[in-house]
C-alpha cells in the first residue's frame, strides 16, 4: 500500500503486545521510584536495552507511563498500595476508564504480561474510589503545595487539580512572518486542527485515545517554517507583551526560544529582539529555530569561566521591553511534567525564587524610563508570581504595575471572563483556559 507523503512519519515500528507494554511501564515505573530520576531519562534507558521494541512501543509505553504519574496519588489510593504495579492499574481505570475486565485480559501472564490480578486488586477494581480522599490524593499534587494552591483557587481547587491531571492539548502557532492562519489552513487541513480558543494564530491538533499526536516535527511544512509548537498560554503570554515595531526588546530567559520567534512574529521582524539566557545549553535550540521561522534575532549567549562578561551590558537603561520568562517549579506545566510535581521538594521552590530574584533584578538594570518589565512564569503558585512581584516592588524603587485588565482589554478582550486576576497580574489554568498554568504581569519603569 502506498504511504502518502503526510503518513509516512506516522508509520510507527511495533513488536509488543498491548499486555507487554503494561510489564514495560511497570518496570520503567519501578526505576524512577528507586532512582528519583526524571521519567524521560528512565524511558530512554529502557528503550536502549530493549532495542527490539519498535518506535510505536515506545510511544505507548512512554504513554502508560505518564499518566501513571499524572494519577500516582488517586491510583494509589483506590489500589490501597503506592508500589509501580498498583499505581499502572489504577491508572488504567482511572486516567484510561478501563474497565476491570479489560485490565484482567492486559495481566494475564501471557507472553511477557504481568502477573494476574490477584483478588485484593480485582477488589479495589470493583469498589475503590475517590469519594473520602483529600484534596492533595484526589488532586494528585504533593501536600506540601496544596496551600500554595489553595490560597491562588479557593473554592476551585480541586476541579483545577484534576485539570491538571490529565492530558495536555497539542497546540501549535502558525507563523505569520511566512503567511496568516488562513492561509496556511488548507496546507495544514491533514493535522484536522482547530482554531485555539484565544490565541488568534493557534491551531489546537487532535491526538489519540492514548494520549500522542501526530510526529509534526518532521512534517514538510514545520520543516518550512510554517508554525511552531506551542502551548496557547505561552502564545497568550507573548501577545500580552504588547511588543510593538520600533523597539528594543530583550527576551532575557529566551530559553529554546519559543516567545522570541512569537515576539519576532508578533512585530513582523521591525522590533530590535535580542535572545538571551544564563545557560547556553538552552539557547543551542534557538539558532535553528530562527532560520527556518524566518525570525530576526540577535542571540547573545554568555561568557563563562572566570572571567564572566555580561553580555548584555551595553543595553543597561536603554530596552523599551524586557520579557522576564523567569525559572520557576513549572507547576503549571504538571500536565506535561507530571514526574516533576512529585520530583519537587519545597528547597527547590526556594532557589527557583532566588533566581526570580536575580532575573528581576538584572531586568531592572535594562529597562529605559518609561520602560517595561513584562513578567512570565508557567506557575502557579503564588509565592513565584505575585510573591516574586511584592518582594521585587518592595526592595526596587520606580516602578508601578500595569493593570493586567487593561492589557486584556486591549490586546486579548474575549480571554478577560477565563483569567483569573491576581493582584499583579493575570493567571491562565488548565480548567479555565485550556492552558498550561501561564502569570503574566507588567511592571513600567516611572519617567
């Protein structure tokens, strides 16, 4: 049969039973409980052990994996066990909607499939369930952050928890420095995509019941440029800058450089956009990404070793924008990272606020009179957000907050009823606004 040009990266290698999978994402499971490590590193290693799995296999079982992290907490709780097995099966009747039946046909000890379930699990199958768990196991977030959370969505805590418990979206946005959603719509009519609910150059692609969509890194026309891969909240984030053409902009934490293609794309390449980061190995990505966007860029990537150069000296008290995408715990992006939220420990919060620290700090030296720091984190919780703001107002002089409501009004009117605002900003949740946990906030420098 032959392959159109379209399906052929969707081909997919497979060698494993539906069953043997499920023995594969136990034992992928049981590595990251033992080593702590990161679900990708685990997954990768499995993978290179175990060549003969195809490249189907390893998507799925990679999918297993992940929503058995996104439900670790609620799975446990109904199975009455936190170990690697208990935690897949619960995941299938509850992230899958698996009956028991269809569970027990997957534990067969058939042809490399786990073990039978025995009557204790068949048990918890039948009749467990969430009703009497606390919010932090039927929300499936650690303890320790549930007040964090609790203070920023009140009587909607759990109903967003649970959000953020499932599958994220996969949202890309089109390029308007190549051509206009409209027209490349019929180019992309084989991705089935519909128009993002806020983002106006978003298009949002179905995937599948287990969780993946299609390979767009190797279509033809991401390879031409035509759309980048992007959550709606990172696109959002960027339109709320307010880039304008004529001006300076820093993209400070540019990072792989996602926002700094959407400033670029944003401003028809006739603003001065200058990418910058503290790690070089996460800009690497961004030269790449600028040839084929067509984006126009200055990358400025530091100098290390003893003698460390700021890089970005010569603009001190001269950018008219300076877009702040702080580090932060990523706590808005659990969908996608669920293994980070259990990975998370409240020291890491603490140096991820020093680093907010430093970022603001440095933003400040940049930003002209009558200036802008434009504050983004995929945050949250409010101590790096609000928080973050308060202590950055309290220790630097001349500086007052934009209103997040009139920024929305000009730029993004429809998005006012979905946000939540905050006392600086505006906060983006998966239930919502369908996104990623996107705070956005803007900080002018007086006159």
């Amino acid at each position: 049969m032959a392959v159109s040009r379209h399906d052929e990266s969707n081909v997919e290698e497979t060698t494993l039973t539906p069953a043997a999978r499920c023995s594969a994402a136990i034992e992928v499971l049981a590595d990251i409980a033992a080593r702590r490590r990161p679900a990708a590193d685990a997954l990768k290693d499995w993978g290179l052990a175990h060549r003969f799995a195809g490249s189907g296999d390893r998507a799925a079982i990679a999918s297993l994996v992940y929503d058995a992290l996104r439900r670790r907490a609620s799975s446990a709780w109904i199975m009455g066990d936190d170990a690697p097995r208990a935690v897949l099966i619960g995941s299938l009747r509850l992230q899958q909607g698996l009956a028991a039946p269809s569970i027990a046909a997957l534990f067969s000890a058939e042809r490399f499939a786990p073990e039978p379930l025995n009557a204790e699990e068949r048990a918890r199958l039948d009749q467990g369930n969430l009703a009497d768990a606390p919010p932090a196991i039927a929300g499936d977030v650690p303890e320790w952050v549930l007040p964090e959370l609790e203070s920023l969505l009140g009587a909607e805590l759990l109903p967003e928890l649970k959000a953020l418990a499932r599958r994220a979206p996969l949202d890309i946005r089109l390029n308007t420095l190549k051509q206009s959603r409209d027209e490349a719509l019929p180019g992309l009519a084989h991705l089935a995509g519909e128009p993002t609910p806020f983002a106006p150059q978003g298009l949002r692609i179905p995937i599948g019941a287990d969780g993946r969509g299609p390979a767009l890194h190797v279509e033809p026309e991401f390879l031409d440029g035509w759309y980048e891969i992007q959550d709606e909240g990172s696109q959002l984030a960027a339109l709320l800058a307010e880039p304008r053409a004529g001006e300076t902009i820093v993209d400070l934490c540019a990072g792989g450089g996602g926002k700094t293609l959407a400033l670029a794309s944003q401003t028809g390449n006739g603003a001065r956009l200058i990418a910058s980061d503290e790690d070089p190995r996460r800009l690497a990505p961004i030269h790449e990404r600028l040839r084929r966007s067509g984006a126009a860029a200055e990358v400025r990537t530091p100098r290390t070793g003893r003698a460390r150069t700021d890089v970005l000296a010569d603009l001190d008290g001269i950018v008219d924008r300076v877009v702040v995408d702080a580090p932060c715990t990523g706590a808005g992006t659990w969908r996608r990272n669920p293994d980070a939220k259990w990975r998370l420990r409240p020291g890491s919060l603490e140096t991820r606020i020093a680093e907010q620290t430093a970022v603001l700090d440095r933003a400040a030296r940049l930003v002209r009179p009558g200036g802008r720091i434009v504050y983004v984190t995929c945050s949250l919780l409010p101590r790096e957000n609000d928080g973050a703001l308060d202590a950055f107002l309290g220790r630097t002089k001349g500086f007052t907050v934009v209103s997040a409501r009139d920024v929305v009004t000009r730029v993004l009117p429809g998005l006012a009823e979905a946000v939540r605002f905050t006392r600086h900003g505006l906060q983006m949740s998966p239930a919502r606004t369908g996104t990623d946990g996107f705070y956005v906030a803007s900080l002018e420098r007086r006159a």
